[in-house]
C-alpha cells in the first residue's frame, strides 16, 4: 500500500496545537517555481522560510521582498558565520552557495534548481545533517530517488516529491484509490500544452503555434466504425510533438514509487478529450489501447476553445466496484466508458509552488513523504542518440531540461555497466569518447563521466544496493 499524498486533517491539528513553533525551512532555487512556494508559505502559520538561495542574489533578494516579506528583515550573506547568525535575530538570509543549507538551523530544504547533479549534492548533504528534503528537481529523483529514499530512511527523515509537480500529485491520487481498493487500471497526467481545435477553421493551437488540420477536425467526435487505436493515429497525424523528456522523466518517478509501469517505451500519449481517457485506457480486448493492468501514462488534452483545460493535472482509471456502480457514477456526469466499468478520477491543475508547502509540512509537521513508502528503480529514463554523435562533444542541459541531440525512453531500470544504458540525465556533462550512431541507446562506455559527481556516486551506491544478487 502506498501512502497517501497528505493527510491534511493531522496536519491541521497539528497547526491548531503547535501553531507558534515555526519549523525553519530553506529553498535553493529561486525561479518560477521557488518564488510561487516562497510567496504561499509567508502566508501560512507553522512554517516560515529563513533561507533563500539561488546564484543570483538578487533574484532571491526580490522573491523574497514579492512574497511580502520586509527589506528590512533580509539579509544577504557573505559567510556562514553570518548566516547563521542572522537566522538566529529572525531575519531571512539570502545567500549563494547551497552548501551551506546543510550547516544552518533548519528543519527541511526544498530543492527546486532544476539541475540534478546539484540537486543530488544539496539532498545529499541535507539528508547527512538530519534534515528533510522536498525534491522539486526531477532529474535528479529519476537517477537517485530510490538511493536517497533509502539514505533518508537511514538517517530518520524524510525525503518527499513535492506536490504542486505531476508526479507526487499522482502518486497521491493512487494511494488514495488504492486505499479505498478501487483497481487502478491506468494513471498519468496531461502534458503541459492542450490542443486546442477551433471548429470554424480546422485550426489546431498547441504549445505557442497554429496549424490547420482537417484530419483532427474529422476524428474530434469518434466513430463507432473506427477502433481508437485508429481515431488515435489520425488525431496524431499533426505536426507536434505528443511527449517531452519532462513528461517521461515524470512517468518514470511514479512507476519508481508506485511499482506500475509504462505500456510501452515511449508511452502511447495519445492525443484526447477528457471525457474519453476511461474508454481509451482499458484493455485491448476491452476496446482500449493497454496490454495490460496498472499502467501509467500521459495524454494531450485535446479540446475546443469553450472546454476546460486540463492543465497539466493528474489523473486514475479505476476499474468500478461493480457495472451498477459505475453506471451510477456515469449518471452524476462522471467520465467513464460506455459500460460503466472503467471510471475517470481526476485532478485537473498542479498549482507549483503554491501546493509545494503541503510537502514541506508533511515531512516537518509528520514526518511523512508524498511519495511512496518503498521507492524502487523500477524504470529508468534513458537516452537514444537522434544523430551522429561524434567524439569530443559534450552533453548539456538546456531549455525544457532537453539535452541537445538525444531521444528519450523509458526501459526496465538496470544497473550501471559497459553495456547498459546510461541514465539520461547522466549523460548531463558527459564527454563522449566514441562515436554514437544515430538510432543508437547510449551506454556508460560512450561517454566519460566525472567520478567526482555526486549524482553519478549516488547512481553507484543504488545499483549495489538494489542490484547486488
């Protein structure tokens, strides 16, 4: 059994008797994300932010004066010394190096710099000095998250996702479903841009561009004549792309949380509407799409202008307790297939940083992750050269966590060998020693990897741990 994402009546009686004893948190990482996280808790009781860090001061500096706190009360930091000294006359500290999170007084960190070899530096160093840690950074929870989950355990904390991101949302939403016994047939998420058709002119806008196409406008309403496997790749037929290495990096974490799987390497995300996931996410004897029970995928919300978004939520099917239940559920407007049998539970948002405190008081106020109570690799993320690769070139993160000049999968996690994949948020950083052909998944003996890498030390330790006959 997983544990729920929250249990918010505990945490709330929690506040009521415990309210003036505020638990100092840290965040490093002061983007979009962080300043939404920094902005909420200044306005909760139980919890304050004290530390602040990110590479530019003065970026932190300003999220911490948007969230409301007074200019007075902030102090950037030149030393630890003075950091710590600062916490200690109740000012909230600015400063630059992540490293010394690990020395200050406080009881968890949130990591949300979005670069895994620092994240897996911060969490690790945190972990040592008996704080809890919030893992905003996925790239580094894909890689490690079953090494520091087992580390955490070790030193008596905790290690959370964070909610307010897809993936501990949707480990919450399976807990939930799972406690109540209901089968989950599928869980996934919708990605992050929806396609939306406009009837008048066949046009179709997703992620910032317009295109026409009448091949979607033609499969919008199903026909019974059709099987989805065939309405799915018509309504493909337009010209985006229908996966993200975020959306598989995501997927990938819950099937390490949750133990069910992906159907397939690349994930079938379809492109559809709402109200169709409950027909389309059932066996293939069934008329869906799935090989198999306990599945987890993503799908492209596709609407008109008049319908809601998704939003990049979260979502389950569940298999109903019996036809007569599910037919009742269908009855109060709930999607489900056209049996009853298959049922759509949903979360339409992920709200960023603003639910991200829900994780900080979990781990503070209870002691207990978002996450799953035994995280496993049981997938890992890898990476599939889309060209030549050729010796000397080095490997770099860049916009949407892509790393330039490779393709994503999810396979069987395996441990680190000449010949096994590299984990694709390894290949970050790595020089590559021999040519790579395109087509080609990238190994361990391709690259070059600094041994000196937290991540990759930590990538070590969780293969012999989880590994080892």
């Amino acid at each position: 059994m997983q544990e729920l994402s929250m249990n918010i009546e505990s945490i709330f009686h929690q506040f009521s008797t415990t309210h003036s004893i505020e638990s100092g948190v840290g965040l490093v990482g002061a983007g979009e994300f962080g300043a939404t996280f920094v902005s909420q808790i200044h306005r909760m009781k139980g919890v304050k932010v004290v530390a602040i860090c990110d590479q530019q001061p003065e970026k932190a500096f300003q999220v911490a004066v948007q969230s409301g706190i007074d200019k007075a009360q902030i102090f950037v930091a030149q030393d630890l010394e003075s950091a710590i000294n600062a916490i200690s006359q109740n000012l909230c500290v600015v400063l630059t190096h992540a490293d010394w999170l690990a020395q200050l007084p406080l009881q968890a960190v949130l990591e949300a710099t979005g670069d895994p070899e620092s994240a897996a530096a911060t969490a690790l160093a945190c972990i040592k000095s008996g704080k809890h840690v919030v893992m905003a950074t996925k790239e580094a929870e894909i890689v490690v998250g079953a090494e520091l989950a087992r580390l955490a355990k070790q030193h008596k904390v905790v290690v959370s996702p964070v909610d307010g991101d897809q993936p501990s949302l949707l480990i919450g939403l399976i807990g939930w479903a799972r406690l109540l016994g209901l089968p989950v047939m599928a869980a996934g998420k919708s990605s992050e841009s929806d396609f939306v058709w406009t009837p008048a002119t066949n046009e179709v806008k997703a992620w910032g561009q317009t295109v026409v196409s009448n091949a979607l406008g033609q499969n919008f309403i199903p026909s019974e004549h059709h099987s989805w496997a065939e309405v799915l790749a018509n309504r493909a037929s337009v010209p985006f792309e229908l996966t993200t290495v975020p959306d598989l990096c995501e997927m990938g974490i819950v099937a390490n949380h949750t133990g069910l799987l992906p159907d397939c390497a690349s994930l079938h995300a379809p492109l559809a509407r709402t109200v169709e996931l409950p027909s389309i996410y059932r066996p293939k004897e069934e008329g869906g799409i799935l090989s198999g029970k306990g599945r987890v995928d993503m799908f492209n919300c596709l609407r008109r202008p008049d319908e809601l978004s998704f939003a990049g939520g979260v979502f389950v099917v569940i298999e109903a307790p019996d036809v007569a239940t599910g037919k009742l559920f269908a009855a109060k407007g709930i999607p489900t297939c056209p049996n009853g049998k298959y049922v759509l539970i949903h979360n339409p948002v992920h709200l960023l940083g603003a639910e991200a405190a829900m994780s900080i008081l979990s781990t503070v106020k209870l002691g207990t992750s978002c996450g799953g109570r035994d995280v496993r690799p049981v997938v890992d993320l890898i990476a599939i050269a889309q060209r030549q690769i050729e010796v000397g070139e080095l490997f770099e993160i860049g916009t949407r966590h892509v790393i330039s000049g490779l393709g994503h999968q999810l396979m069987d996690a395996k441990p680190m060998s000449s010949s096994n994949p590299l984990p694709y948020y390894l290949c970050a950083g790595a020089k590559v020693i021999r040519p790579i052909p395109k087509g080609k998944i990238v190994t361990c003996s391709d690259v070059e990897i600094d041994p000196t890498s937290i991540l990759y030390q930590l990538r070590q330790s969780q293969d012999q741990h989880f590994f080892a006959k």
